[in-house]
C-alpha cells in the first residue's frame, strides 16, 4: 500500500461490498484512513479462564468443559440449551436462532471444547447465552483472547470489523515515518505503524488506554500536526511586508486626555504590544484576552483611535446589535472632543441608510464603522481599512481568520477580543497562528461580587432577597435555562417564571429571550439600563454585551445546567458599579456531583482564569462553551485533558525543526493530509 491508497474508498477492500460501506459512510468512515483512525474504545479481555465454582456474573470468561445433554424444544420461538460440565459445577449454554445440528457438530456429548462469552445468572442457574466463541481445546489458539472493541455499527458485527481490519493493516507495514528518530527514541515511541497496528490488534488491554505509548504517539501526531499548520500560517503571515502605521510621537499624551481613568498595568502592556504591532512592518493577528470586567474594550478603543490617526479605517465587528450599539455609544462619548467619524451599521437602518453610510465608507469619511456580520458583506467596502477588531472571537475558526485578514488588504491588522480567558492547551489548540495580550488586572476592585447558593424549592426566600434588594434602588438580573416548559427538561422556563414575578413583586418587569425580534430586546434593555424596568428576566442572550452598572444582583436558576465559564460570565453582569453585588446560584433538588463542583468552584473563585481551567477539566474540550470553533471538529485523537503534556512536547520539536531548517511542508505532507491539515494550507494566501 502507498501512501495515496490509504485515501482510497472502503469500498476497495475485500469483503466490503455496497451495503456495508455504505453503514461505515454513516459513521462517518469513507475511506482508509478513516478506518485506522476509527480507534478502538477499549478491549475485550478472555484471558479470565475460570473453573465453574468461580464463574463472574456480567464478566466475559472463557472456560473448558464438556456438554452432557442437548435439550432441543419442540417450538422453534424457545432456545435451545446445552448443559455443560466441569469438575467443580455446571453451566448453562443458551442459543437462540441456531440449528439443531450445527449445536451437536460443534458441542458434541461429552468432548472438552472451549467456549467464551459473557456469563449471566437465570433461575438459580449460571448460563453463557449466544458465546461468542465455541472451539475444540486443540483449536484454543483460534479463540482471540484480547480483541479491541469499536462503538457499534448496526448492520455490521465486531467479527466482521475485526475481518476488515486484519485485512488491510498488515499493508502498512513498510510507511515512511515522518518523526525523527531522535524524537521517537527519547519519548520511547513506536513507529506510526507499529501504533496503529497495536491499537487495532492488542496484546494488553492497557495497550488501547489513552496513555499507552501507541495511543499517546497517534495523540501526539495529531497536536503536532495541528500546532504545525499554526505554525506555518504564522510564518506566512510574519512574511508579509505592510506599511508601518506611522503612530503621532504625541499620541499617548492625547489618549490620557481621552481616558477619564487610569489604565492598569496590564492595560498598559497589552496597549503597548497592539501599538508596537500596528506600528511594525508586519501583519498584526492578535488575541486580546481578558477576565470579565478588565477593559478589553478601552484597549480596542486605543488601538481604534492609533490606527485612525495613522490615517486609517476601523472596522469594529460585534456578534449582537445590542453590544454593537453600546460600543458605539462608548466609542462616540469617549471620542467626542477628537475629530474622528464613528457610524454604527445596523440591520434595522433602513436600506437608503445603510446604503447612505456604505457610500460614505467607501469614500473615507467615516473612521470607525461599528456593526455585526453585515460589515463584511461584499457591497461593505473600505478605502482604506487598517484594522479589523472582533469581539467575542469565538465565532471565527482559523479558514474564518484568514478569510477575515484579507478583507482590506495586506496593510490590515486584525484583533480578536475574547471575554473568557483562554487555558493554555486551548491557546495552543485554538490560536496557535496568533500572538496573545492578557488582561489579568480590573480596572476598580472596589467592588466586591458575592456568590450565594440555595435550592429552588426555597424560592420564597428567594423572593424575600429580591425584595430587600430591591429595597436598596438594585435591578435584578433572572436567569433561566429555557424559554418555555420542557416535559424532557424539568426546568423553569422563562416565561413562566416572568409570570410567576409579575405577581410576586410591585415593580416593573421585563422579559427578554432569543426567540423575540431584535427591536423587541431592545427596548426591553433601554428600559432596564434607563431604570423603569427592575427585575429583567432572561434566558442567556445576557451573557455578553450588557453594561448596567446599577444591576447589581444576578439570579440564576438551575445553575447546574450551566457550564463554569458561562456562570462566571453571567455573573460578570454585575458588580460594574460602586456598590457590592450578589449572584444567587438557584439548583434543582435532583442536582449532581458535577453540579455541586461547580457551585463550590464559582462560590470560592471570581478569578476567570482560574475558572476556565476547572471548566476545562469537569466538563472536557469539546463542550466547552465559546471554544467550539464554527466549522471545525474537535480532534480526532487527541483529548487536550489526558494529553496536556503532549502540547508542549510538539511546540519544542516544531521549534528544533525550524532551527533545524527543515521543511516543513515537505517533510511532513503525508501527517498534515492525514488530519485534513493541508487544506487549511492551500487556503492561505501569502500575496
């Protein structure tokens, strides 16, 4: 087998016809390679051979008896049984949908044969019911004694998968590996194929555990692979020669007239890497990330008003209206005594207008555009755009990214914002083609955010502390999981607890959820901002993009429907202003262990990073909410938790290699076409 056929349909292989290949397609396996990368789930172990007098109920056992009755039942609807024997006890053997004969040609009276399947216990009675394996004891070696198991295939039995494999494996044999041998040799790996081989034919069970050296070595090529590819789009993007910026020598005294505060420290830092960027010869991609509430967008609001005076356009991309109409309000306070020209570009303008600012764009006399998706439409266009800012970048995967740098052109730096602080491994995972800037500090840490919990079966407590609350001139924040009532869900629904409110408390209420129209939600939060609503009950769309330094209490019910970041995010709505704020964590009586972590997590912790990574670890990569990149799968292979350390091992050897000078393109274009890699690569458009 060359290395072209590994990419050749499953149809090509021996035994698997139309009907088969077409039940493998389902589960997403369409050629070879997909095949050897369909690793086992685990491995059926028959090495446990016990006497009869020792026999484990729900254990597979593989045991050495002798049949002594066939009872064959008249009705063909009932199973026929043999009763075998051994010195210490007897045991049932039960088949159902097996002829007469081929029962005494294989269980013959009083002849030693092994058997192998799963033992059960019926009336009093062990019994191995349909065995898996029936042999004579000279043919024990047939019996494989540890084989790997595959999630179910329905149509297709594990002996049949086990068939396809042996069939094609064994070609792999003579595949050129990739890796140097120094690497292979100091992490005492084996060679690719040897890992595939092992996995797929074990001699142990702990041969397919996620830590065994042929598991950990597939692990590794599939990070390598993927922090490889970031890599090079690095490189690629530091090749290409922009125009420096050319920043004002005065500008930072013009900045301090403009901030009515006192950056942080790393405000500072995170504003100094931007401007040294936009200010160099070479492409800035940057993310800016940050806790809740660590400025974030008095950054992008410097790194607007650097590049403008640079004689540049800004355009700044938001996920809702909502958040893009309150930076807009931002920007336009913040900038009112400069003589920069700021729009806000919303879907509800009517078309004459957007087609009125869109003209005005495209002529340069608007600085800074701010709006969602519908800025990089293709009628949106710039004379002269230098930076793009993104904020909640989440929504934006890598072939997104690039597509996104060549809006403008090569002189146009992009910045990505993201209000959940990114762990390491999802760093490299995520935005290994991306320099970082982190915003650890607050700006006020006068404030103090303090997490309650309580059951939702108190809830007329609950009410009693809105109240107070309320009392004190606070708006409230009430969070819900759903919109309506879920049969399949017990969970409060926020309609129904608006209504439940609406009788509860004397003061005004809102609702708001995903499902109303955009001009709906909001009028609903200019009244919650402006005061004449105080109690707002949601579903998440609060999670981003709302600023009410009044709202100082959040409630949020079946909380263990949530994932950590996404609480510590709903709790970051408050504690904006001067006074102390609350988020009460509401959780059903039929809570789990999981739940209950993530209570105690957040009730001893508002360090979002801290948090991130214990959402991380409880809830696993692929759940975790905001780092879902749109259009991406999650890896294959590698599971970033059990496999961390295998992160930084592939980031020191990327870095040898390029030391090294080796190509990387040519030296590993077989394990970048395995991981789908390369096409990212042919996307990439160096100019």
């Amino acid at each position: 087998m060359n290395f072209n056929d590994l990419f050749s349909s499953v149809n090509n292989i021996k035994g698997v016809g139309q009907v088969i290949a077409k039940k493998l397609s389902e589960r997403g396996i369409e050629n070879k390679i997909d095949l050897f990368l369909n690793l086992p789930t685990g491995a059926i172990d028959r090495t446990f051979c016990p006497k009869l007098d020792h026999l484990e109920v729900g254990k597979i056992s593989t045991i050495f008896v002798r049949p002594v009755k066939h009872y064959f039942p008249r009705f063909r609807n009932l199973p026929n049984k043999v009763v075998c024997k051994d010195e210490f006890g007897t045991i049932d053997i039960i088949f159902f949908n097996s002829r007469e004969n081929y029962i005494k040609q294989i269980l013959p009276i009083n002849e030693e044969v092994v058997i192998s399947g799963k033992v059960a216990f019926y009336k009093n009675k062990f019994q191995i019911t349909n065995p898996d394996y029936v042999q004579s004891v000279d043919k024990e070696r047939d019996i494989k004694k540890i084989m790997a198991k595959y999630p179910a295939v329905t149509g297709i039995s594990p002996k049949t998968i086990q068939k396809i494999y042996k069939e094609e494996i064994g070609k792999l044999k003579n595949f050129k590996e990739w890796h140097r041998n120094k690497l292979l040799e100091e992490m005492k790996w084996p060679t690719w194929y040897e890992a595939i081989y092992n996995l797929h034919n074990p001699s142990n069970v702990s041969d397919v555990d996620k830590q065994s050296p042929f598991y950990r070595r597939l692990a590794f090529d599939e990070i390598f692979s993927n922090l490889l590819i970031f890599s090079e789009i690095k490189k690629r993007i530091k090749q290409l020669e922009k125009k420096p910026k050319n920043i004002p020598n005065d500008i930072l005294i013009e900045i301090k007239k403009i901030i009515p505060f006192t950056l942080t420290n790393s405000q500072n830092n995170a504003c100094a890497e931007i401007l040294k960027d936009i200010n160099s010869s070479k492409k800035m991609m940057r993310v800016l990330q940050g806790d809740v509430g660590s400025g974030k967008t008095i950054v992008s609001l410097i790194s607007a008003f650097v590049t403008v005076k640079s004689g540049y356009q800004v355009a700044f991309l938001c996920p809702t209206e909502l958040l893009a109409k309150q930076h807009y309000q931002l920007f336009k306070k913040l900038l009112i005594s400069t003589n920069c020209s700021i729009q806000l570009l919303s879907g509800k303008l009517k078309n004459s207008e957007q087609n009125t600012i869109r003209n005005l764009l495209s002529k340069k006399k608007i600085d800074i555009i701010i709006g969602t998706h519908s800025l990089f439409q293709e009628k949106t266009l710039f004379q002269n755009l230098g930076l793009i800012i993104i904020d909640e970048q989440h929504k934006f995967g890598v072939q997104q990214r690039i597509n996104l740098s060549l809006k403008g052109n090569i002189n146009t730096d992009v910045l990505l914002m993201t209000a959940t602080p990114i762990p390491r491994t999802l760093i490299l995972t995520n935005y290994g083609d991306m320099d970082i800037s982190t915003l650890k500090e607050k700006p006020f840490n006068n404030t103090n955010i303090q997490t309650l919990s309580k059951s939702s079966e108190k809830i007329d407590e609950v009410i009693t502390f809105v109240e107070k609350r309320l009392e004190l001139n606070d708006q409230i924040y009430w969070v819900t999981p759903l919109i309506e009532e879920s049969e399949k869900l017990k969970l409060t629904a926020a309609i129904k607890r608006f209504d439940y409110l609406k009788k509860k408390l004397k003061v005004e209420i809102g609702l708001i959820h995903g499902s109303m129209k955009s001009d709906e939600k909001d009028k609903i939060m200019d009244e919650f901002i402006n005061g004449k609503i105080k109690v707002i009950v949601s579903t998440t769309v609060i999670e981003v993009g709302i600023d009410n330094q009044n709202a100082n209490t959040m409630i949020i019910e079946n909380c263990e429907r949530f994932g950590l970041s996404q609480l510590h995010q709903l709790r970051g709505r408050v504690g904006r202003g001067k006074k102390d704020a609350f988020c009460l964590l509401l959780y059903s009586k039929n809570i789990g262990e999981n739940g209950k972590k993530r209570i105690h997590i957040l009730k001893s912790s508002l360090d979002g990073f801290y948090i991130s990574e214990e959402d991380l670890k409880l809830r696993g990569f692929g759940d975790i909410i905001g780092y879902k990149q749109s259009g991406e799968k999650d890896f294959l292979i590698a599971d970033p938790i059990f496999h961390s350390d295998l992160f930084e091992i592939a980031k020191h050897e990327i870095e040898d290699i390029q030391s090294l000078k080796i190509n990387i393109v040519d030296n590993y274009s077989y394990l970048l076409k395995i991981f789908k890699k390369d096409k990212i690569l042919n996307i990439i458009d160096t100019g």
